[in-house]
C-alpha cells in the first residue's frame, strides 16, 4: 500500500470517471474486482495503474469493495460510506452512478468559483504591474523633458513620481512582495487548507457571502439527492451530509433538522424551519414528499439552485470585469493627464 500514499486525494472529475466507469461495469454484471482489473489494463496513466493495482490487491485478499477504497486513502470519506450503503443494500450500481452524478456538480462547483476567483485577482494583479510601469519607469522620462524645459512637473504628478523613486530604492522589497503575492495566490488556489482559508475570507464580503451560503445548499441539495437515491432514511442522509458541510452555520442547520426529525415533524417541515431552503423549495421537497418521489423533488431542485448560482456567478464576473478595467483607466488616465496637459501647456507657452 505504499503506492498510494504518493497518489493524494483524487480530485472531482477523477472521483466523477472512476464512479462513472465502475456504474458501467456492475451494470454489465462484472465484479468489482474484475472491473478495476479491466480498468487497471486499460489505463496509461501511471497513478491510475497505482491506485487501480493497490484497490485489486485488497479485493483479492477477500475484502469488500469499500475497504479497498478506504484503505487507498484517496477517496473522500463520503464517498467511502456511499459504496458501503450501496454493497448493504444491493444496488451499488446505482450508488456509484449517483456518485458520479454528485462529483459531476462539484467539479462544475469548483469550475465556476475558480472562475469568479481568479479572473479579478489576475485583474487587479495587472492593474498594480502597469501601475507601477507608469510612476517608475515611464514618469522619470517626463521628468527629464520637464527639466530640460526648465520647469518641474505639477504636485500630483511629482508625487507619484517621488513614490517611483523610493520603489526603485527600495526595488528588492517589492520583489519579495510580488514574491509573496504569487505565493498567496498558489497557495489559496492550489491547497485544500488555502481554498478553507480563502473561503473564510470570502464569507466576511457580502457579494461573496451570499455566493458561497447558496453554494452550500446547492451542495447539500447535490448529496440529499445521492442518499435519498440510495435507499438511506433522511437522519442517516443528513448526517452524511452534514460532512460535507464547510460553515459551521451550515452544519448547525443541519444538525438541528435531524433534531426536528426526531422531534416529530416531517422532512419538508424541518427543512422549512431551519431555513435551509428558501419557501418554494421547501414547498417543491414537499409536495415530493407526499407523492412519494423526494428524491426527484429534491434532484429538480439541486438541478435549479445550481442554475441560479452559475448566473450569480457570470453576473458578478460581468460586474467585475468592467468596474476593473474602468479602474485600470481612470488610474492610468489621471497619471498622463497629470503630465501631459501641464507639457502641452508649456509647449503652446513656447509656441
């Protein structure tokens, strides 16, 4: 099993694949253990092969299917407890198709707040570096032609000019800040504990804030589908869920709609009190509740929570994009204009 500790946790899309091909091969009636061997020859990736060998190793020790993915290391713990349900139950097929149809959503989910992330911090990032062009490389130039006119350059454009020279003094600092800032950006991007941070972060902005609480929901609407889909009784489901939780808002809710279950009231009824759901929602979880198909209530619903968090989404990128790029203008056109109209000023002087 020393293999699989290089191989990491498997990111969505890899979890969505592997999910997606196993549905495939235990609907055809393969066995786990003859399936991740069909997989295993038909992969060229080297980690894949890895993980594929370590899995088939303990399936063919005598183990059962959700062992040998817990003892990888490289699958969540939901997913683990879902293939679990689904070997007690008999219709792992369905669970694993459920699985990919959850980590499906979560790459998309991680698509679009990349998306919204990283495009104004690229923004802004541009924004400081043709800044700093201007004020130390392009603000000196004028001020030779000033010179050689005899005259200095105004107050505002003598003190950008006068911050240009400290900067160039101090150059190595703003190297180790450019440093630090590229550093950050990797960091909050790239690692698991840096996106926690980040979102930490995020929660304290309104815009944002309110992005990532419907993110959440869309989240717990995507993993109430797969276990309601499975056969699991909904206290069980939203303790699962609950997992997956990332506030600790969230997961109070949650915590207080199983209270509520056991308390007596309905699904739709806690869900409704504890205001996980707006009203329509709760209402749409009702009404499948009373004909019997919640799961599909609740999938229509997870459905359109996730429509209507892509177009927040889309909708603050279209905001951001023009509010920076008119920034970067108004920024870069005060700087020339604080020294081009007092030049041409001086020129029509001489004229």
């Amino acid at each position: 099993m020393s293999t699989t500790a290089k191989i990491g946790k498997l990111k969505s899309n890899e979890i969505s694949t592997f999910c997606r091909q196993m549905s495939l091969l235990l609907r055809a009636g393969i066995a786990p253990a003859d399936g991740i061997d069909l997989l295993a020859q038909d992969t060229k990736d080297a980690s894949a092969k890895k993980l594929f060998d370590s899995i088939s190793q303990v399936l063919r020790s005598g183990e059962k299917f959700h062992v040998s993915l817990e003892m990888t290391e490289a699958f969540p713990d939901y997913v683990v407890h879902m293939v679990t349900i689904g070997e007690e139950s008999g219709n792992m097929d369905t669970v694993m198709e459920s699985l990919a149809d959850y980590y499906d959503r979560e790459e998309n989910i991680e698509s679009n707040i990349k998306s919204a992330v990283s495009y104004p911090l690229i923004m802004v990032f541009m924004m400081l570096i043709v800044v700093l062009v201007l004020i130390m490389k392009v603000l000196p130039i004028f001020n030779q032609v000033f010179a050689q006119l005899g005259t200095n350059m105004s107050g505002f454009a003598q003190s950008l000019l006068n911050m240009g020279n400290a900067l160039n003094n101090y150059s190595i600092v703003m190297v180790a800040i450019l440093v630090i800032i590229g550093v950050l950006f990797i960091y909050f991007s790239s690692t698991s504990s840096g996106r926690a941070n980040f979102k930490k972060l995020m929660r304290k902005w309104g815009p944002t804030r309110r992005l990532l609480t419907e993110i959440e929901i869309e989240r717990f609407a995507s993993g109430m589908v797969l276990t309601l889909s499975s056969g699991m009784d909904t206290y069980e489901g939203l303790a699962l869920v609950k997992k997956l939780a990332d506030s600790d808002e969230m997961k109070e809710k949650i915590e207080s709609c199983r209270n509520l279950l056991l308390d007596g009231d309905s699904f739709p009824e806690a869900l409704e009190k504890t205001d996980i759901f707006t009203s329509f929602y709760s209402q749409m979880i009702a009404v499948g509740f009373q004909s019997g198909s919640m799961d599909q209530a609740m999938k229509q619903v997870s459905e359109r929570i996730e429509k209507d968090t892509e177009k927040r989404i889309y909708s603050l990128i279209s905001i951001l994009e023009p509010t920076l790029v008119i920034i970067l203008s108004v920024i870069v056109g005060m700087i020339l204009l604080s020294v081009i109209l007092p030049l041409m000023g001086i020129m029509t002087t001489i004229g």
